[in-house]
C-alpha cells in the first residue's frame, strides 16, 4: 500500500473557504451566543479534523453501513474476493466491526493504517490476498484505502448500534447497503440516512440482493429509491444494482468505491461535509429559535434610543445642572456688572453650581495637572428619585430588547444578562461624565471688565460728589464760611457728581444684568447640549456599541453559516 502525497488541506494549511476553517470562526463568533452543546459539537469535530489529519492522510476509509439482513458481510467478502466476514441466516452476524486492509503495504503505509485503525477502536482486522480465493480478479478497494464492515444499524442489540454510529461519524466514505425489502423503510432513512445528506459526495448507495427481483420489480425498486434518495437531499447519488451471492454489479460497486475513494481530497470532504451538516443543524436552531417581532425595523430602536437618552438625562439631572449653571452666571453678573452698592445682597446668595460640587472648572483643573484629565471626585447631585431611577432601568432594558429583538431568543438573554452589569453602572458613569464636562464656570465675558470698571468709576464719581456736599455743609453750617459751589445750569455739580454716579451706574448696572441673562441663557443652551453629548457618549460606550459589537457578531454567525449551509462546489 502506498501512500498519497498529502494535499495543502491534508497538510493543515487551509484556505479561506475550507468549511472547517468557517466552522472555526463560527465557533469564536458564536461564543456566548449559540448553544453550548451545538459549540462542543463543533470543537470536537475540529478536534477530530485535526487529529485525522496528522494520523494518516493519505489513506481511506470505506465502512459498509445497513440495516440487518441487508446481506453487508456477503458484500465484504464479495468486494474482498474472500470469506473473511462470517455469514449466515441468523442474524446479526457482526458484532464487531472488521477491517480489510490492503494486501501489501509497505512499512510506512502500513504503520499509518494501523494508528489510524487504533484511533478507530477497530481490533479486528484481515489482510486481504494477492489474488482472490474466488470472484474477480481485482479485489479490494484500493491501494490507499481500509474497508470497513460494520454491524446493523438498526439492531436490536445497543451497543451494536452505537459502534456502527460512532464509526459512521468517523470514516471518509459511507456505502449505503439497502435490500428490496427495507430499502424504503422510514426508521433507516430517516434516522440515518436524511441525517447524512450532507455527505452526498462521499456516499455511495447498493441496492443488494437485486437476484430476488425480476427486471420490472428491479427497475421499479432502484427508480423508488433513487427517488426518496433525491427527496432527502442525496440527488445525483447513483443507486448500483448488486447481488452479493451472484456477483453481479460488484465488479461496478468496487469501481465506484475506488473512484469516491481515490480522490486527493475525500478525506477533507467528510470533514467539510460533517461540517455542513452541524451548520444545519446550528441555522435549523437559530431560525427556530428566533424571537423577531413581527414588523421590527430600525426605527423601534431608534425610539428606544431617544427614550434612553432622555431617562439618561433625567435621572442625572441635565437640565438642573444646566439650570445652575445660568443661575451661577447670572449670580456672577450681579457680583461683578451690577448696581456696585446693591452687589453686597448678591455675595450674600451661595453659588448653585459649587452647592452641587460643580463649581471648580474642567479646563482648570486640566491645565493644573497636563493633558490627561485628573479623576473627577462624584458629584453632589442627589440621587434619582424612585420614579427616574425605575425609568432609567426600564429604558435600558427596553433599549437592549429592542436592539436584539432580531436574535434568538436564547441569543437575546444571553447578550442582555452579559450587559446588565453595564446598566447597573449606568448611573455612575453618567454622574462622572457630568462631573467632568466643561461647564464654562471660569469663563467671563470681557465686557464684565469694563463695566465693572465703569461701576467703579461711577461709584467714585458719586463719592466725589458726596464728599464735596459733606465738606460744603460743614463750611456753611460749622465754620460759618459760605462756599458756592460751580454750577451746572442751576445744579451744584457736587449734587451732579453724587446723584449722576448714582443713577447712572443703577441704570448700567439693570442693563448689565439684563445683558448678562441673555448671556446666561446661552451659556445654559451650549452647557445642556455638551452635557446631553457626554450622556450620549457614555451611552455610546456603556450599551450602544457593546450592542453593535454583539450584533455585529451574530451577523458573522449567520453568514458563516449560510456559507457553509450553501451546496458545495463540485
């Protein structure tokens, strides 16, 4: 026996559409989202690629599978040309599966058959001869290849059933051995052959026993069965006529066997076709486990967005954050614009924004410590009330059902119990993002100086002008002098001085502040959008795109798995 040069694909090195490497990538996107048993299944069978492929892969399997009295022995030993399977009426004859190797292989090949016979677990094995003992002169399935002959598929017996199982889950070629009387039987097709449709390029399929039947009933029976091959997904396999006992279509049966067997890659086939078939396995639970709502689009998840955000803001309180932060600068207008003898009542009032632990400003504390931003200590904003807490919690919940209302149902409570801990965080990250956005308090427009400066002034121009009254009166009234003051028209300009300083600054002071409100209000506007930016963004970075990035992987499963659900190319 010698053995084939391995292919790339024997070899381990694969390309990108080997539907084992997909079926890897499947088994990393799909962690944590498709069932734990359909995941384990899919690790062992890479498992088992893997191992099959470093055992011998040069060399075939071939098993003989069938229902009991389907006459698989007298096949063995009709397509090995010797009696090395025991036959005979009572049934079953196979307890054990038996192994025909090739009559003479060289040490290397036949050391790799027999690692691959003990990774198996098949014992029993039978060298065949160099020239049969009866039937034709080529006997066996090929140079490279192990026929295998294994026990009935339906006995009665477990453990028989489970070997033949097993082993049909693990060779290269599976030949399908059907009599006339069981070869429409439902249990063999439907729990063993539709199962195995995916495997159609390394099946073959033998009508045995066709001596029973005359040419009609021949002919009727391989049409019926070509037929209800074609309905379970096994279209295009031919259905080959043979009589164990006579011999006839052996000859044929063992050609085709040799040809399926032969091929550089049926060992790669199997495993792509195993892979196929788990595939349909994992989209036959995805569709039948899907929760879509009917009708669901994009626009019920941006609504649920909205909503979000607006709980989000509530409970954190962006428009009373924004409210102080008007108020602070309408407080710091009357301090440094307003009417300079009334700005005393101002300094008694305590700025909204420091009695929220707000009053120390971003870009500040930025410049003080580089470019990074220092830890922002919590704010002392209160905590939400019941109603807005429950809000918050009930939107976010809402939000993740709406964004994974497309998945499975067992794929949607798997993402939302691994984002729940993020919604309990909500509220911590939101009240930092308020503490660290930039609220403008340090900032003061630069006519609040020159209107301080002309309070100033005119304070001083009034105190001039009372002064100048205060040293008249005491001349006129305590040293008896008469001093006349200049005159403005029929004013004193000592009394111009006083009451000038004074009504002016009170009319520039109410303008001021006037001014100064229609400042506050937009400073309020441009606060409350950066503060609804930053709730968005720790929305963004909380929910929104761990959410994109769950998606985004149940989008890679599905097409992972309409590649490899797709028909081969043949």
């Amino acid at each position: 026996m010698r053995i084939r040069k391995p292919t790339p694909v024997d070899a381990g090195v694969d390309t990108p559409e080997d539907p084992l490497v997909m079926l890897a990538r499947l088994v990393e996107a799909g962690d944590g989202l498709l069932p734990a048993d359909l995941l384990e299944a899919a690790r062992a069978l890479l498992d088992r690629a893997g191992q099959r492929r470093l055992i011998a892969p040069g060399i075939s399997v071939v098993a003989l599978l069938g229902a009991t009295g389907s006459g698989k022995s007298s096949l063995f030993n009709a397509i090995c040309g010797v009696d090395a399977a025991p036959t005979a009426v009572t049934r079953p004859t196979t307890t054990q599966p038996l192994a025909a190797l090739p009559a003479s292989p060289g040490p290397e090949a036949d050391g790799a058959a027999g690692r691959l016979l003990d990774w198996l677990a098949v014992d029993a094995r039978v060298r065949l001869p160099e020239s049969p003992s009866w039937g034709p002169a080529s006997v066996g399935v090929g140079e490279n290849t192990i026929l295998l002959d294994l026990p009935d598929i339906d006995s009665d017996v477990r453990r028989h059933r489970v070997i033949a199982e097993r082993l049909a889950g693990l060779v290269d070629v599976l030949v399908w051995v059907l009599d006339p009387e069981k070869y429409a039987d439902a249990v063999i097709h439907h729990e063993f052959i539709a199962p195995m449709a995916a495997h159609a390029a390394v099946s073959v399929v033998a009508l045995n026993q066709v001596d029973r039947l005359n040419e009609a009933e021949r002919t009727a029976a391989t049409h019926d069965l070509a037929r209800l091959l074609a309905r379970e997904g096994l279209e295009g396999v031919d259905v080959i006529e043979v009589s164990a006992r006579t011999g006839q279509g052996v000859q044929e049966l063992r050609a085709r066997i040799r040809e399926v067997a032969a091929a550089e890659d049926v060992s790669r086939a199997r495993l792509a076709a195993d892979a196929r078939a788990l595939a349909v396995r994992i989209r036959n639970w995805l569709e039948s486990d899907s929760a879509a709502a009917a009708g669901s689009s994009g626009s019920g998840e941006r609504e649920a967005l909205v909503a979000l955000r607006e709980a989000a803001c509530r409970a954190v309180g962006t428009d009373r954050v924004a409210d102080a932060v008007g108020d602070s600068m309408r407080l710091g207008a009357a301090v440094r614009v307003g009417w300079l003898p009334a700005r005393w009542l101002a300094r008694l009032r305590r700025d909204p924004l420091r009695a929220l632990h707000l009053g120390d400003d971003v870009h500040a504390r930025r410049a003080s410590s580089g470019s990074a931003a220092p830890p922002v200590p919590r704010t002392s904003l209160p905590a939400p009330d019941a109603a807005a807490d429950a809000a918050l919690r009930a939107t976010a919940r809402g939000y993740m059902a709406a964004r994974t209302s497309r998945l499975p149902a067992t794929a949607q409570e798997q993402v939302c119990e691994r984002l729940s801990p993020r919604a309990e965080q909500l509220y911590d990250r939101l009240d930092a993002a308020v503490g660290r956005t930039d609220l403008e308090q340090n900032s003061r427009p630069r006519w609040w100086t020159c209107a301080n400066a002309l309070q100033v002034l005119l304070a001083f121009t009034a105190l001039v002008g009372g002064f100048w009254l205060l040293v008249l009166r005491v001349m006129n009234r305590y040293l008896l002098l008469a001093a006349e003051p200049p005159r403005w028209g029929h004013l004193p300009w000592p009394t111009v001085l006083l009451l000038g300083g004074l009504l002016i600054g009170l009319v520039l002071g109410l303008s001021g502040t006037a001014l100064a409100r229609v400042g506050a209000a937009r400073r309020r506007r441009r606060v409350n959008g950066r503060l609804r930016q930053a709730v968005a963004e720790v929305l963004a970075t909380t929910l929104v795109e761990p959410l994109d990035v769950e998606l985004a992987r149940i989008g890679e499963v599905r097409a992972l798995l309409d590649g490899l659900c797709s028909p081969p190319v043949r």
